[in-house]
C-alpha cells in the first residue's frame, strides 16, 4: 500500500506492472513508419502533446506533489519546465539532425542521422516526470519509438502524462509500462530496445550498464547522483553564498542529484557563513507539500526517512542539529525532516561516508579549507562529478577554479541546483555519461551514418 509522504492518511491507489514484451513490441512495430515520418509531423505531435500538458498542468503538479511529496510550487516548476522542454527539444532538433556534408571529400557525401529504433527511458522520483521527458522529447523528435518505466513512487502521475503523451502520437509510438526494478531490467535487456536512458542510482546504473554490457549496439546514457559542493572562498559575499547553500539542501528536501551536500569554506570566515546558514536554513519549516507556502516538503519514503535518521544518529560534530518532526501544521503526518549540518577537518570528512555518499535528504558537511588548491583538492575527492559551485566574486579566480573541478557543471555564486533546461546538464565520473539531462540530448539518440557515391 503506497500512501503520500505528505500525509499518511492518503492512500495512493496501487499500480500493476506492466508488460514489457508487448509494450516494446508494439513500439518495435511502430518505429519504421514513425522514422520515414517527416520530421515536420513528428513536430506537429509533440506540439499537440505540449497543448494538452498545458491544460493539465495544476492536476499533474498536484499529482507530483501527492505522490512524492515535494512541494507544489517546485512541482508546478516541474510541470512547467516539461511544457517549456518541447520548444527547446524541436530547437535542438533542427540545429543537431540536420545533414552535413565535407566539402574537401573527392566524393559527393552526406553525413546524416538516423534513428536508432526502440528506446528505453527509465525515470527517478525525484523529478518523475521532467527528467524522463527529456530524453523522451529528444528520442521521439529524431524518429526513434519510446517505452517508458517511470519510477513506482510516482506511478500516478506518470500514467497520467503518459496517458497525454500517448494520444498525441500514432499507435505505438509512445508507451508506458509500469513496474519496479524487474520491469525496468527486462525493459533495458530486450533485444529489441537500442538504446536506453537511465536516470537514477549509481547502484541502478550499474546494474543497467552490466545487464546490457554484451550487446554493444545498444546505446545506454546514465545520469546518476552527485555530492555536490559548494566552495565559499574568503571574498565571498557570504550571505549570497549562505542563501545559495540553504536552498540547495532544502528545495525537494534535499533529494535533487545537484542537491549542495558539502561546504568547503575558507577558515577565516567560517564562523560568519556558519550563523548565516543557520539563520538562512532556519526559515525552511517543514510542512504540508499541498500549501503554497511551504518550502520544505517530506522526504518521500519511510525508508527515506530512516536512512535520514540513521545519518544524524552518527557521533559526529553536529552544528545543525536536525530531527523528524511527526507531526507538521494542519495535524499532518508524513516523512518530515529538518535541515542537518555537521562539521569536520579536512582530514576526518574524507573518510566520512556522509563526505562520499548521497544521503537524500537535507543534510550538509561543512569542512574548513585553507587555500583555493585545498577546496578543489577536497571537492574532486568523492567518485561523483555533478555540480560544484564557487562562491567568489573574482571571475579569474572562479574560471581558474573551474578548470581545475572534475564536475559536468560549475557555477559561480549560484547554487548547485541552478540547472536551467537552456544548458547541457550531466556529470563526470559516477555521475554519468551521455548527458542526457538538459539541452542537446537528441545528439545522443542517433545512429551517424556516412554515405559516399563515386564521383
Ligand atoms: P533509483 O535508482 O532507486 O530508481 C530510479 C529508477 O530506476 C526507478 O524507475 C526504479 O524503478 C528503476 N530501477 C531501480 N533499480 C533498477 C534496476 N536494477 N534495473 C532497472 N531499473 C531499476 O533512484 P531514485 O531513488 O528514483 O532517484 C534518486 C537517484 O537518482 C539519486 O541517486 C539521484 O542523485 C539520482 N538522480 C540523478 C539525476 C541526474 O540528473 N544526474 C537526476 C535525478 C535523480
């Protein structure tokens, strides 16, 4: 029984698996027609998709924030950032599929790209519904078919855009299949599926890279976790710095890949951002994710909320003590949680799981540094390699840092969740391959193909 992490005595209504085989074998049939169809009509239904999201926006927020818990006004981000993603998708298309030619080629050539065939999308919780419809958008406007596996903590309202994906396209094109891990590794193993988008867990990636390691044609992007940190340098203007870090703990209770995890800030000014976080992080109150003012939802599981409690529950330097209120205002009972800081030297935190590994949820370590070779050094030691921000205002000085941080995106004095669809998104190291979070995906979901003809 699934109930919303928001409000335990909301029961979500429970969804079957699907069928893999029949869902893939229905976008296997449908892809050679949806490929020859001309890139024009292929637009035409997405346009028609993005026509009946819009009207449904304020259900699928709400859905969002049913089922996940994260606040409605992220979830209405959300949903907004899904319409705006089909302009710039068709955009990316008709700058990235175009046919090519080199002129200093004896013989008359083309350089073209062609579908790959099937695609697999498989989606997180945390962002159900934008994150997949990104890869979905690029996959489906290059002319491959679609098989969707949304994450089943967000079933509902999957279905539900799903439900409006599926009638804007030609049978087949687009299809949903439900169901946990099992669904989504037979969905990634099938023969018919040529290429595949994950966005999860390094543990699920690898598990997907590993289940389809043998078949080398079939192409797999990840966009896996990250422990992002942002680095606050002596000239910082800390109170920006201090806003940046709180948010990016807080915003979906800490549960976003570019969530801010660790703090890197110069020792002479440690004690002054310190008050400052804890003055900025105590107006993030916990509280129902239906009301418009909150701005601290519940994290999304039972088992979220333990891994939570279990992480403060270690003797550590605590410096923000954190908690799991059972209760939130209006009586509500849910997965609720409070923003957690602990500190530590450098040469204690590299040891520290909470150094390396995501915990999900509002919780930050903070380690003082002595130098910009130090932050940097401090920042590259975890396997991820998402977002890392610098908090200076000295342009050389971010650039020369920049250069030297092993992340897939860097900014300088915003916070590491600050990941406009505009841009290209996607992380180095553990945190992925084949960037497929933001703009130009749809470079990915092609077959180049080279053709010559004797002069
Ligand atoms: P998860 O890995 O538990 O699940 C993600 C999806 O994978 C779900 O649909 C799940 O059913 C499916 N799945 C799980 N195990 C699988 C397996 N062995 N084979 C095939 N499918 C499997 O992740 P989650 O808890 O939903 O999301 C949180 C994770 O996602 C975090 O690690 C977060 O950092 C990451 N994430 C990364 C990005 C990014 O852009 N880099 C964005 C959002 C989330």
């Amino acid at each position: 029984m699934r109930l919303s992490p928001g409000d335990l005595s909301i029961q979500l209504p429970d969804v079957a698996d699907g069928d893999t085989s029949a869902a893939v074998g229905r976008a296997d049939e449908a892809f050679e027609r949806w490929r020859t169809t001309p890139a024009a009509e292929r637009v035409g239904c997405l346009k028609a998709a993005q026509g009946r999201i819009s009207e449904q926006k304020e259900q699928l927020a709400r859905g969002i924030a049913l089922e996940t818990g994260k606040p409605i006004t992220e979830a209405r981000g959300e949903v907004g950032a899904v319409v705006a993603k089909i302009d710039l998708a068709i955009a990316d298309a008709k700058r990235h599929l175009a046919d090519s030619t080199e002129s200093d080629c004896t013989n008359p050539n083309v350089i073209r790209r062609r579908a790959r065939g099937v695609a697999g999308v498989i989606g997180p919780f945390n962002f159900p519904v934008h994150l997949a419809h990104g890869a979905i958008t690029a996959y489906l406007l290059a002319g491959n078919t679609v098989v969707f596996k949304p994450s089943p903590l967000a079933a509902g309202v999957c279905q539900a855009y799903g439900d409006l994906m599926r009638e804007s396209f030609p049978p087949g094109v687009f299809e949903v299949v439900q169901g946990g891990a099992a669904v989504g590794q037979a969905l990634v193993s099938h023969s018919a599926v040529r290429s595949v988008c994950f966005t999860g867990s390094v543990a699920a990636g690898k598990a997907i890279a590993g289940a389809t390691a043998d078949d080398l044609g079939k192409d797999v992007a990840l966009e896996l976790g990250g422990k992002n940190a942002a680095i606050v340098r002596d000239d910082a203007d800390l109170d920006l710095a201090a806003t940046a870090v709180a948010e990016a703990m807080c915003l979906t209770a800490g549960q976003r890949c570019n969530s801010t995890s660790r703090v890197l800030v110069d020792h002479t000014v440690e004690a002054r951002f310190i008050d400052l976080l804890k003055q900025k992080l105590a107006t993030f109150v916990p509280g129902d994710p239906l009301d418009d003012a909150t701005r601290l939802g519940p994290v999304v599981t039972e088992a979220a909320r333990r891994r939570y409690l279990d992480t403060i529950a270690q003797p550590l330097d605590w410096i923000v003590l954190g908690g799991a209120p059972e209760q939130v205002a209006g009586n509500k009972r849910g997965h609720y949680v409070l923003p957690a800081v602990a500190r530590a030297e450098a040469e204690r935190a590299v040891g520290l799981e909470l150094f390396r590994e995501e915990v999900f949820a509002p919780v930050a370590l903070v380690v003082p540094t002595r130098s910009d070779a130090e932050a940097v050094k401090l920042a590259n030691a975890t396997d991820y390699g998402l977002t890392t921000s610098v908090f200076t205002p000295d342009r050389d000085r971010f650039l020369k840092l920049a250069d030297a941080l092993e992340a897939g995106n860097v900014y300088q004095n915003l916070a590491t969740t600050f990941s406009p669809s505009t841009l290209p998104f996607g992380g180095w190291k553990s945190s992925g391959n084949g960037r497929p979070g933001g703009r130009g995906f749809v470079r990915f979901v092609t077959n180049e193909q080279v053709v010559q003809m004797k002069a």
